[in-house]
C-alpha cells in the first residue's frame, strides 16, 4: 500500500527539482541540458525521467518548449502565465517574453476573413543578443 505513495511523492519532488531549475534559467535549454544541470546540482534525477517530465510539464502548459537549433526541443519556465512570445538568441537562447497586439489581430483578422474560427499560432523571434555581439566583436 505504501508503494503507490512512495512513488507519488517520488514524482513530485522530481517535477519541482526540474520547475525549480528552469525558473532560474533564462535560456530555453534541451532535456539533456536540464539533466546535465540537475546532476551538477547533486541530484540523482534520470535523463529517462527528465525526458518525461518536461513532456509533461509542457503538455500541462507549465513550461513552454520551442524547437531549437538542430531541432531539439528546448524548454523554458516563463513568468508570463498568458499567452505569449518569445524573443530568442540564437546563439545562446536567451530569451525574452514578448508580446505581440499587432499578430494577435491580424490572426484573428485574417481566421475570419476565411471563415476559419479556433486559429492559433506560433511566433518567434530570432537574434543576436547584446552579449553574443560583444563576443563576436
Ligand atoms: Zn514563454
Ligand atoms: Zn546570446
Ligand atoms: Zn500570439
């Protein structure tokens, strides 16, 4: 009987081991990143575990995920609850959330123009930060 318990709690201390990190980075970083990180900090998370629990975290709208580089999903803990962009380097990806009134109407403008309701969609913005410009001289 105990079991079941155990392993909630288990899953638990995880998620909030890998919220905890990921509100302290201001990058979105890859799973293997956050485990990398995690296993620095002193804990015995797994890679397997942490691949889970971001999924889950970012299905639960608790974390955003974006495709990044070579295609990896990267995530991050935004401080904006609402829906939101992102204003990404692309060297380093950090981020900054912003936010855009102008697509948010021409979205909806353009779904009705054609009849189509429920539109969403997915906007980021890429550049180089100011530190990676000094670095790059
Ligand atoms: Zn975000
Ligand atoms: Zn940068
Ligand atoms: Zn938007």
């Amino acid at each position: 009987m105990a079991r079941p318990v155990e392993r909630r709690r288990h899953r638990t201390r995880q998620r909030r081991e890998v919220l905890e990190l990921l509100a302290a980075t201001d990058e979105f970083i890859s799973a293997r990143q956050v485990h990398a990180r995690l296993r620095e900090r002193g804990s015995t998370i797994g890679l397997t575990t942490v691949y889970r629990t971001v999924q889950v975290l970012a299905d639960a709208g608790e974390i955003d995920a974006v495709r990044l580089g070579s295609g990896e999903q990267h995530y991050r803990r935004c401080r904006d609850g609402h829906h939101h962009h992102h204003l990404i380097c692309r060297h380093c990806f950090r981020t900054v959330e912003i936010t855009g009134p102008a697509v948010e109407a021409w979205s909806r403008q353009i779904g009705g123009e054609h009849g189509y309701t429920d539109i969403n969609h997915t906007v980021e913005l890429f550049g180089t930060c100011n530190d990676c410009r000094q670095v790059a001289g």
